[in-house]
C-alpha cells in the first residue's frame, strides 16, 4: 500500500458547479453576504454534490473510530488508561454527549472499534468485529503498530468509508473514542508541522493538571524523536507514533473524498488524521469541513495548516465527536437556505422599480409624468 496513490484519485468539489451555485446566490430574495458563512457552506455543498440547487443533507451519520494507547500509562490523561471500552459502553447506552445529541437530532450513531483494550465480551459483536489489535504501543519508546497492523488499520478506514457510500451516507460527522489518543494526535502534528512537543501540548478532553500536562509534554517529546526519521512515509509515520484509530481514520478520510462524501472533523484526532492524509493527496482537504474549536493547541496547528476555518467556537472540549455534531444543523441550515429561498423576480426593461413615494397618489405621479 501507497498512500501517495490518493492524490491520483482524489479530484476537488466541481468548481463549474460551485460557480454556478454562486451565481443562483446572487438571485436569491435575501442580499448576497446577509447570510454570512452559510452562504460559502451552501456553494460548498452544491459543489461537493453537484447540484444546483443544494440538496438537503437527509442521511447523515456519526462516524466514531475508538481504541486504546499505550502511551496512557505514563498517565498523561484526565483518564485512567485502558477504559476507552467505558467511553464506548456510556456511548452505546446513550449517557455521553454525542449519544444525546445523536439521538435528538436522529443522527444515526456507528462506533468502530478499531484497537481498544479489553475483552471482546465487553462490547457487542458488531463493535468490536473490525478490531485491529487490542491496544497501540507506547509511542514514547516503542511502535505504535506493526506494519501490517498500520495497512489493516488504513483499509478498515477504507471499508468503513465504502460502506458509509453505499449505504447513501450523504455527510459524515467523524470522531474517535479513545485514552491517550490526544498525545499521539499532538506527535503526529508537531512532526509534519515542524515544531516542538510544547507547541501541540494541551490537556485533552478530560482535562488534566499541570503536572500531568508536563509528563505528557515529555511523552511527545520523546514520540517526536522516533517520529522524525520517519517522516517521509505516511504509513510509517502511522505505524511509529499514531495508533489504530488515527490510522483508520485517515483511510477513512482518503477513501470518503474518493467517493465524494463530505466530512465534518471534530478534535486533535481528527485534525492529526486530516494532515497525515493531506500529506497523502493534496486536494482531500476540499472535502472536509472543521466542525468547531477544540482548544487543543494542536488541532489549532493542523487545520491552520490545511487553511480549514471551524464552523463554531463554543467552548466544547469534551470530544466523541460531540462538537462536530453541533454544527450539523449549521451545515443543514445552510443547505435549506440555498435550496429553498426565493430567487428575486426578474425586473422589465423600463420599468419603474420606485414606485410612488410614501404619501403620494398614483394620479400625482400620472400628472407628474404627463409634464
């Protein structure tokens, strides 16, 4: 496997489409700019579908990609490590955030366990299945994934993706559910930006204190060495620092721009996963959309690098895809207001468009126009 080999398969959002989206928005009943970023988000949708007018986004799902870190044990969050399948189970009962959210906006909800640490028993068959591997490795001395656990990862992504297609999928809100996923997130940023591990720190969905903040700053230090002579393979770069659920999710993202169907990023995770996959094909960032601002320093990093500007800024950390999930209805809006407007009604060639001021007769403007 070549990851390179996306860039040939991956083609932008119709720009023909997208200019002829525009110029509709031009005759719509509201003026051009009131509707502010839903406008953009409109035309990017009709791009992405090729259609005008934009249809409405009526089968999306939440995509979650979960599993365990190795790198957790040197306790670097809010956490304890290992318990990824508590994330899963809360999610599955409907007790964590993007559950209630999924459900009230009666988004389908798909947890893909692609390397979390606990028996198979713990979680039903439909969850676990896909596993990889239980656990990553310790990035901080130690390979995250063998090489042929790195290719199996990518192509669950892949499969997962082609599925999603197929089954109408028309927009995906992807996220991950995992422990210490943050710190391989934050190593695989710092390691295609450039920058150091104090850059790209933060302190996770659960939040962490400054000393726990400090030993993960250590931890990706020490992942940064062993990241950097790697630099020049993708799938390498995956295998010696990420994990099974960030190299699933960049198949995933590759092969969702391939079939075309658009994406919402949630955290670091996502991010990291997106910059891995830019690396791979250039224009795949055209398909994604950043779905808010997580307050991690290196989600900041990545999507400033791929120039992807989140929809929202409301202070949610908490992860799971849950932020993402918020801006759904942003995008949805936006596709109900491009497809559903108005356009303004054409005005004949010498007509007056005034009309009789206020408080004026028509029979004085008759007399006025006799004169």
């Amino acid at each position: 496997m070549n990851l390179d080999d996306f860039s040939d398969l991956i083609e932008r959002p119709d720009g023909g489409v997208r200019r002829d989206a525009e110029e509709r928005r031009e005759r719509l009943s509201v003026p051009p700019g009131a509707l502010g970023r839903l406008d953009e988000l409109g035309e990017w949708l009709s791009a992405a579908q090729q259609s005008v007018p934009v249809k409405a986004v009526e089968q999306p799902r939440v995509v979650l990609f979960a599993a365990d870190h190795g790198v957790a044990e040197l306790d670097v969050s809010g956490r304890a490590a290992g318990t990824t399948h508590e994330l899963v189970r809360a999610a599955l009962d409907g007790a964590s955030p993007v559950a209630v959210l999924a459900r009230r906006f009666a988004v389908p909800l798909r947890i893909v366990d692609a390397g979390i640490d606990c028996d198979p028993e713990l979680l039903p068959e439909s969850v676990v299945r896909h596993r990889v591997r239980r656990g990553s490795g310790r990035i901080d001395i130690e390979d995250a994934l063998t090489a042929e656990e790195t290719e199996r990862a990518v192509r669950l992504g892949m499969a997962i993706a082609d599925e999603e297609a197929d089954s109408g999928t028309d927009l995906v809100v992807l996220g991950d559910l995992s422990v210490g996923g943050t710190t391989a997130a934050a190593t695989l940023v710092a390691a295609l930006c450039g920058t150091d591990a104090s850059v790209v720190t933060g302190r996770g969905g659960a939040g962490i204190d400054d000393l726990a903040w400090m030993r993960k700053c250590a931890a990706i230090r020490d992942a940064l060495r062993r990241a950097r002579p790697v630099l020049g393979d993708q799938l390498e770069l995956l295998a010696t620092v990420g994990g099974a659920d960030l190299a699933a999710m960049t198949g995933f993202l590759l092969q969702s721009a391939v079939r075309r169907m658009p994406v919402i990023l949630d955290g670091a995770v996502g991010a990291a996963c997106a910059l891995v996959a830019q690396r791979a094909a250039f224009r795949a960032p055209d398909w994604w959309l950043a779905g808010q601002v997580s307050g991690e320093p290196a989600q900041s990093k990545a999507l400033d690098r791929m120039a992807l500007t989140p929809l929202l800024d409301h202070g949610v950390t908490v992860g799971e895809g849950t932020g993402a999930l918020l801006a759904l209805p942003l995008v949805q809006a936006a596709a109900a207001l491009a497809a559903e407007l108005p356009e303004r009604t054409p005005v004949a060639a010498g007509e007056d468009t005034e009309g009789p001021s206020e408080g004026q007769d028509t029979d004085d403007v008759k007399v006025l126009d006799a004169t």
